[in-house]
C-alpha cells in the first residue's frame, strides 16, 4: 500500500482525497474525501482574471487541508487546478499561494489531460467485475468545462469543451449578478444553444456515438442523481454507481430551470453552493443523454480525483 494524497482544484469547487493505493489489486482505499465550494472561477469568464475574494477562498480551503494531508501522514501529494487556473491571467498569483500553504506546485492540466484522469477514475472499478458494455463514454461536467472521453480499458478519443455549470451560469442566467428566480425561457434557449454548439465541437474528435455505457461524473451529475433518489441527505453510498433514466433526467432538468432559488434550495441533498448552478448542469447531462440516445446514466462517485490519485501511486 501506498498512502498518497490528490487535491483537485476546479472551476466551483476543491476537492481532497487521501487514499492507502494497491497498484497489485487496484484497489484504492479512502482514508478522507472532502469537498469545499470555493468558486475559483467567479467571474473568470468576463474579466479573465481570478477574483481576490475567489482567492482567498481557495486558500483557506488549502490551509486545512494540509492540515488533513500532514494528519494522515501521505507520502506524496500531487495538486491538479482545472479549468478556470488555466483560463486566468494571473494564475501565477494562484500558483504562489498553493506552493507556499501545500509546498507543493499546481498543475495546471489540459482538458486532455483532465479527461484521462476522470476515464481512469471513473471506470477502473467498472472494468473489473461489472457487467456494463464496452466502450464507455464517460462525461465529466466541471464548472468551467465539461470532459467528453470514450474508451475500453484505455481513452481513445478525448475532448474539452467549455461549457460548465459555473460558465453558463454566469454566461446566460444572471441579470444585475443575479441568477434569474426562475430564468428566462430566452436564457434557458441560449444556455441549449451553448451546449450543442459544444457538443458538436466534441463529435468532430469523440465517437459519442459508438458509446454503449455513459458513465457521469461531478457535482451536477451526483445532485441529479440525488434529487432522483429522492434521499433524505447527500449519500455517496446510495449516489455512487446509481442509475438514473434519461427520463428521470428530463424530468427533474425541467423542474431545476422553472424552480426558484428558494425551491432548489429547501432541496435537502442540494449542497448550498450548487443552488444557483445546478440547472445549467443538469442542461448539460440531458443534452448529452438526448444527443446519443442514452437510455440511463451510470452515476460515479469516483472521478478526476481518483484518477490523480492513481497517478500518484
């Protein structure tokens, strides 16, 4: 066993996992998994900049988890920051904080790299002992960009496009900062309209099509499958490998985009920081079930994290 630690830095949010590893087996024991909504990429679709107050944010979520990594005594450490760290211009500004709180430096990653950690993460468990068809599509919706990656035991084809929970939010939802209580039918369009246009761009290097399992990753995907589930509370164990129907999916994507902000907010599996993004994330889930015809989404707990993770041990 290998103790390591991975820290997955995202548009919305910063995630931890220290993990004993046992490359022989393949199995990866969870030791801590945490998640802290930070909003890194607050704004960084306008003014291409990360935010002061973002910063901040990001960094007292670094400072305990150090304190997590130093506790459980991980061997090493590896540090991922995704799309909004790649989008900003002061990213060295970023990069600083995290080497002076963590001692170790981000890796800003590129969608093709972001894209083999989620395909390993998410189907290194359903490669052995599942009886799910081959070749995977696994889809990984982040705040800034969403992951489109198909393969069998390895990726084939991968692609990122930007489109994320957080980006279309900001991008079509608000009026004066403000999320629409409800939206627009005329903001809803737009969001579509960003949404195909990026799923073409997808299908010119990703088979989607050729896809016999779809396997769904990240926040927007586990609160679809959590508000379906109809739980009392967040549940990893009832989320993780769920499935959900593409009708169930329709069903409560048409729900998010007429609800208002209160109504998705007395949601009880609905984590605080997702209220105002989870319906242009859920847009991005059922765009995709309805572009290739899938009948149900594998839902996966495990994801980009595990897959720095692995590539750590």
């Amino acid at each position: 066993m290998t103790r390591v630690a991975a820290i997955d830095c995202g548009t919305n949010s910063i995630r931890l996992l220290v993990a004993d590893a046992d490359s022989a087996t393949g199995e990866l024991v969870d030791l801590d998994r945490r998640m802290t909504i930070v909003r890194l990429g607050q704004g960084v679709d306008r003014t291409g900049r990360l935010a002061p107050e973002a910063l901040e944010r990001t960094f007292a979520a670094c400072r305990e988890y150090a304190a997590v990594v130093k506790e459980h005594g991980a061997e090493r450490l590896r540090f991922v920051a995704t799309s909004a760290s790649r989008d900003a211009e002061n990213r060295d500004e970023f990069v600083r904080g995290v080497l002076d709180i963590l001692g170790v430096e981000p890796e800003v990653i590129s969608g093709d790299q972001e894209a083999e950690f989620s395909f390993t993460g998410a189907t290194r468990e359903l490669a052995g002992g599942h009886e799910m068809e081959r070749p995977f599509l696994v889809v990984d919706i982040g705040g800034g960009s969403t992951e489109f990656v198909v393969g069998e035991d390895r990726v084939r084809a991968a692609r990122s496009v930007d489109v994320g929970c957080v980006r279309m939010t900001e991008r079509h939802l608000l009026v004066d900062g403000v999320v629409g209580d409800p939206p627009s039918e005329a903001q809803i369009a737009a969001v579509r309209a960003d949404i195909e246009a990026a799923l073409d761009l997808a299908e010119r290097t990703v088979p989607l099509h050729e896809a016999r399992t779809l396997v769904g990753l990240a926040g927007s995907v586990t609160t679809v499958s959590a508000i379906a589930q109809e739980l009392p509370a967040y549940d990893s164990a009832a989320i993780h490998h769920s499935r959900v129907s593409r009708e169930k999916v329709r069903e409560i994507t048409d729900w998010l985009v007429r609800s208002t902000h209160a109504e998705r907010a007395a949601v009880p599996s609905m984590h605080p920081g997702r209220v105002d993004v989870i319906a242009a994330g859920a847009l991005v889930l059922l765009s995709v079930m309805d572009r290739i015809g899938a009948a149900e989404v594998v839902v996966s707990e495990h994801d980009i994290l595990d897959g720095i993770a692995w590539s750590v041990a």
